[in-house]
C-alpha cells in the first residue's frame, strides 16, 4: 500500500510509515535541542529564552507584537521570558519612534554573544545533518517542512526569510 501513483503524483503512506515519521520527528527535535540546552542549564534560562533570542536576533528592532506572532505564545508567556531577559541585560526594548507604545527589542552584546553560542551548536548539528543526508534530501526536508506549517505560521516564515541579509 505505499505507491506512488505517477499519473496524480500523490504519494500514500501507511499508518505505520507516518507513526514513524512522527516518532522521527520527536527524536530529532530533541536531538536539536540537546546542545542548547546543555549550554543553558544552570542559567534559569530554557528553551522559550532561547527561541526569543533567536528571532530578535534574525530581526532585530522587531516590535513585541511581531515576536509573539512568531512565537505563538500568550502576552503574559512572553511577558514573562522578556522581563527576564531585560533584567538580565540581554535583550534591550526601546520605545517606538512612530508609536511611543510599540516596543522594540534589540540584542545586547551580551545577549548577541549567548545567541551566538546556542546559534553555532544548532548549526554545527544541522550542517552535520544535512552532509550525511545528501543535497536532495535538505531540498526535500525543507519541503516537508514547510509543508507541516499552517497558514500563518507560514506567513511568518516567509515574512522573516524576507528580511533577511
């Protein structure tokens, strides 16, 4: 039962292919994490930190709005890992210019330097991914990938790929 049909080129997976495409999907995640959170431990930081650091980076001046529609997370969830991470001296949140009350987040040294750290763990163990699995195998992950993101989510995506050096 798993064929492809050439002619409509859609592609039939069996229950037991897709149960091990998630399953995959779990210990991969967690392989990814595994170094940043190595690198975070002890810091009172977790994984929302870090994911908050990510996307400021990629966009910085990115306003608190934009942040939490990357993140999907609640205001008070973000709230929270952002008063930590100003407290800390690692993110800095200036007032808007055109809309005093639009904040804007920018990385510190500080916190540009821990970014740096958990960016360079998850690079090294992508491009060590992406060398074993060969050029057409990246090219299709990607597509699944992508594929796997709603509506939104993928407008999000698209929106930070585009702004991007």
């Amino acid at each position: 039962m798993s064929e492809v049909q050439v002619g409509d080129s859609l592609l039939f997976l069996t229950d037991e292919q897709l149960r091990q495409g998630i399953e995959a999907m779990f210990f991969a995640y967690r392989g990814f994490t595994v170094a940043p959170d190595q690198i975070l431990e002890g810091t009172g930081y977790g994984r929302a930190h870090h994911r908050a650091l990510h996307f400021i980076a990629r966009a910085p001046g990115m306003n608190v709005n934009r942040l939490l529609m990357i993140l999907g997370v609640t205001k008070q969830s973000l709230n929270r890992v952002l008063r930590t991470l100003i407290a800390d001296g690692l993110v800095e949140s200036r007032v808007g210019r055109a809309d005093k009350r639009e904040r804007h987040l920018y990385l510190t040294e500080e916190g540009a330097a821990l970014e740096q750290k958990l960016s360079d763990a998850q690079r090294k163990w992508m491009r060590d991914a992406y060398r074993k699995a060969g050029p057409e195998a990246v090219a299709g992950f990607r597509q699944v990938l992508e594929a796997l993101m709603d509506g939104e989510i993928r407008q999000s995506h698209a929106a930070l790929r585009e702004n991007t050096p």
